[in-house]
C-alpha cells in the first residue's frame, strides 16, 4: 500500500461523485461555453426571432446538465442534499431570505464597479441578449429561475464541494468554482464572464458560512431578473 493512500482513502469516502464524473462536467461547461460564443457571434437576434429561442436553449442545457450532475453522483448522495440545510424553521425562512436580499443589494453595489475597471464601453453583446416585448420578460423569468436553481446546484452545490474535497481547501474551492461558473458563460462575452466569475465568489462564500444554496439560488434568480428592469 503506497504512502498516499489514506489520502486517497479519505478523498473517496467523503467525496460525492467519482473525479472521472467532475472532470466530464467541467469539459462540458467549457464545450458549451465555446458553442455559445460561436453561435452568439454568428447570429444576431433580430425582430422576427429575437432571443427566444437562446432563452429556451439555455433552460434546457442548464436542465439536462442537473441530470448529468444526477447521474455521476454515489448512490447515497440525493441532488436533494446539494442543497444543504433546508427551510425547518420560520426563523431559518427569515434569514435565508434575508441574506439573499443582502447579498442582492451588495451586487448593485459592486456590479457597477467591476464594470467600470472592465470598460462599460464593451458590453455591447451582453445587451444583445436582453429581452425585448413581453413574450421574452416572460421566458428571461423563467430562464433566470431556471437559473437560480441550476446554476448554484451545478457550480457551488456540486462544484464548491468537490474542489474542496479535491484541494482541502475551501479558499480554492470559492474560487475555482467561481473561475469555472464565468468560463460557462461564454455567449456573454468576455467582460461579462469577468463581470459573472466575481459574482461567482460572493456566491460561494456565502454557501461557506451558510452551508445552504437556498439564499444563493434567491439572490441569483432575483438578481438575473432586476438587471432587466
């Protein structure tokens, strides 16, 4: 028996997917991530087809890659225990509600910031994808619904957890998973996955201290919905 193994031993136990499966998905995020780039740079939304049908094909990637994350897990992991502590008392309701609306109001605060260091004259892209007539608000709220839930089950419930597990450390867990959750979003353009990796530590470290998704998976729908209003 080498010298490493109790190691391994260790890692193995307490992770909650084999490696093979962590390193599929983050191949698949980033082949998604180059596919959306390239599609979103080859075909510009116009009247007729507007940015419904990108709306509707990111819900269903983000979906089909829960399932991916379903499958690759062991058998006595649920996708319901990525989520970390659920809502047993109104008091835990109160507050998990409460630091999203917090962590909301410090992205108003910092988003401009960032963007200013990135250079507001650039985003012209990222204004391509906002929706345009009621038909796409509506589907923009159910995409960023869709969103809140996918998104922080795929990159800090599963992700975080297995980085840390990987690293024993929680501080590269934050931020790879963080680095990882800005590659993903390739079709958004450079400034904005910069813009998308910061925002990505905040969620993490707020899943660090709160060992729950919940007010995470709040603030990010919220978030994805009041930057069109």
């Amino acid at each position: 028996m080498s010298a490493t193994s109790p190691e391994v031993a260790v890692h193995s136990r307490h992770s909650i997917a084999p490696l093979w499966h962590t390193i599929g998905l983050v191949a698949l995020l980033l082949a998604i991530s180059i596919a959306g780039a390239e599609l979103h740079a080859g075909v510009q939304p116009t009247r007729t087809s507007g940015n419904a049908k990108l709306y509707l094909l990111v819900i269903v990637v983000e979906w089909l890659l829960v399932a991916y994350v379903k499958l690759g897990l062991r058998p006595h992991i649920r996708v319901s225990d990525l989520l970390g502590r659920k809502w047993d008392t109104i008091g835990r309701i109160c507050w998990d509600i409460a630091l999203a609306i917090g962590l909301v109001l410090i992205w108003i605060a910092v988003a401009p910031l960032v963007i200013r260091l990135l250079g507001p004259e650039h985003w012209g892209s990222f204004l391509d994808l906002l929706p345009h007539g009621k038909a796409e608000m509506s589907l923009w709220i159910v995409m960023a619904l869709s969103a809140g839930f996918c998104e922080e089950l795929i990159f800090r419930g599963y992700l975080q957890r297995q980085i840390s597990d990987l690293t024993d450390s929680a501080v590269a867990a934050v931020l790879l998973q963080a680095l990882l959750f800005g590659l993903a979003h390739g079709y958004q353009g450079i400034k904005n996955m910069t813009l998308i990796s910061v925002l990505g530590v905040l969620y993490g470290i707020l899943v660090f201290f709160r060992k729950s998704l919940i007010p995470g998976m709040l603030a990010h729908a919220a978030s994805d919905i009041i930057s069109v209003l």
